[in-house]
C-alpha cells in the first residue's frame, strides 16, 4: 500500500486498522489540490487492490480541525477553467470515497466546515469531539455544496433541517450534531481517536468479507425501493455462503473460542 502522501499521513494502528490524518494542520487541514489527489489516489487504491487493512479512521492533524474545506487561498483568483478543473478532482475523490470497500470512520476533531463536513458525511459514520464544529457555508461564498453534501446531509438528519443547515450556512456543535442524527457518539477530545480506533478494531475483528457485503447492501437501504434493495441484500448475503470465514464462524461458535477470518 502506497505512503507516501503529501498531504496525508498513514499509520497502523492495529493489524487490520490504518489512521488516515489529513495533514495540513498550519492550514486548518483545508484541501488543496494535492489533498484532492492524495485523497482520490488513497481511496481509488483500496477499491481496486485488496490489502489487509479492514478499518479505516480519518481525522485531522492537530485539535483545531478536522478539515476547513476547500482552500480559498489556494483557490484566489483561480479562473472559471482552473476552479472546475480542482473541483472534478475533489469530486473524483468524493465518488472514491463512497465507492471505498473498507469501513472509515470520522473522527472529528474540531472544525469541520464546508469541504470538510462533507468529507464526514462521506464516511460510514462520525465520531465528534465536545469541541468539534459544523458547517455547509459554501452559500456565504456564493457556492453550494459540491461533495455530496446535499444528498448525504438529507440522509443523516432530514431534508427540512438539511435544508436549514445548507440555506443559512449556520455553525452547529456536537451536541446538535449528536441529536440530530449527524455523529455517532461525542467523545473528550483526548478520548476521540481512541474510542474511533477502538470501534475500527471491533469491526476489524470480524468476517472482513461479511462488512463488505454488509456496508454495500446498508448503502443501498436509502437508494432503491425495498423489494429490489432485499433482493441486493440476498445477492450479498449468497456471496459469503461459501467462504472459509463463514465456515470458520459457525465453527468458532460451537467451539467457544473467537474465530480467526482470513477474508476468504
């Protein structure tokens, strides 16, 4: 698996979890356009090479931020043609992002505006630190959410208060994040990686083909109507009948001991 990121710095954490830290902490970890290719070459990578790594956390370097969004120093007098050129690039990484077979978990440690709220909702869910703040404040620049924060926002916490939330550009916290459906879990800011990693390592412990398939199928649920999403699920559930891990599973059971998964 490849390194050496500019922007970005990996480290195992576990056997089977990876730490992804956006690394531009004297720039709020805001993407620039070398984030966007760091992320889309990270993402894209675990999508068409399988490695050993079941669980993914992201978060930011440092306890200011997670991700300010999109760098708007970087991007001063771009021209139209060079704006749209970085956007395809951030959107490239965004459908990677989604399309990513491993679980990634955000852990947001501070500020998570714009771009970088988005990144958020991008991961299957979010841990937030008490000091973590929100916000969609691309219309206070003229702009609007451009990394899938309309359609990933609505499904967390609900058109009507999506809406709200992505009209007025408006800052929220973790509690609000919490109650309205957005984080998973708040957690102290010493405590926030830990108890992500500690999740990461629970979903690394099992069948690593079961999460696959399950993580599909779940992001199927809000796409297709019902009868056609079970008919995925079934599709899904019939690719792990003939696994070793599930084979091994049965058999860790009615012995008494844990099982050990090798992903095939």
């Amino acid at each position: 698996m490849r390194e050496d990121f500019e922007t970005l710095t990996l480290e195992r954490v576990g056997e089977h979890v990876l730490k992804v830290v956006m690394d531009r902490p004297e720039a709020a970890n805001a993407m620039n356009t070398q984030m966007g290719l760091d992320l889309r070459d990270l993402w894209t990578e675990f999508y068409v090479e399988p490695t050993d790594v079941r669980c993914i956390v992201l978060t930011g370097a440092g306890d200011r931020a997670f991700c300010a969004g999109g760098d708007l120093k970087e991007r001063n007098g771009m021209t139209d043609a060079q704006w749209q050129r970085q956007h395809a690039i951030y959107e490239q990484a965004v459908r990677a992002m989604v399309d990513c077979p491993v679980p990634i978990i955000a852990a947001v440690n501070g500020a998570a505006y714009g771009g970088g709220c988005e990144l958020s909702l991008c991961c299957d869910f979010v841990y937030v630190s008490t000091n973590a703040r929100f916000a969609l404040t691309e219309v206070t620049l003229g702009i609007m959410p451009g990394a899938a924060g309309t359609q990933n926002l609505p499904r967390a916490v609900g058109v009507r208060r999506a809406k709200e939330i992505i009209m007025t550009g408006r800052p929220f916290g973790a509690e609000d994040a919490l109650a309205w459906g957005m984080a998973n879990r708040v957690c102290e800011p010493d405590k926030l990686v830990e108890e992500a990693i500690e999740t990461a390592e629970r979903i690394a412990g099992n069948a690593p083909i079961a999460i696959r398939q399950a993580k599909k199928s779940t992001n199927m649920a809000t796409q297709i109507e019902f009868k056609s999403g079970y008919d995925f699920e079934i599709e899904a559930y019939n690719r792990m009948v003939s696994t070793e891990d599930r084979l091994e599973g049965v058999l860790a059971f009615n012995e008494k001991r844990k099982p050990v998964f090798k992903g095939r």
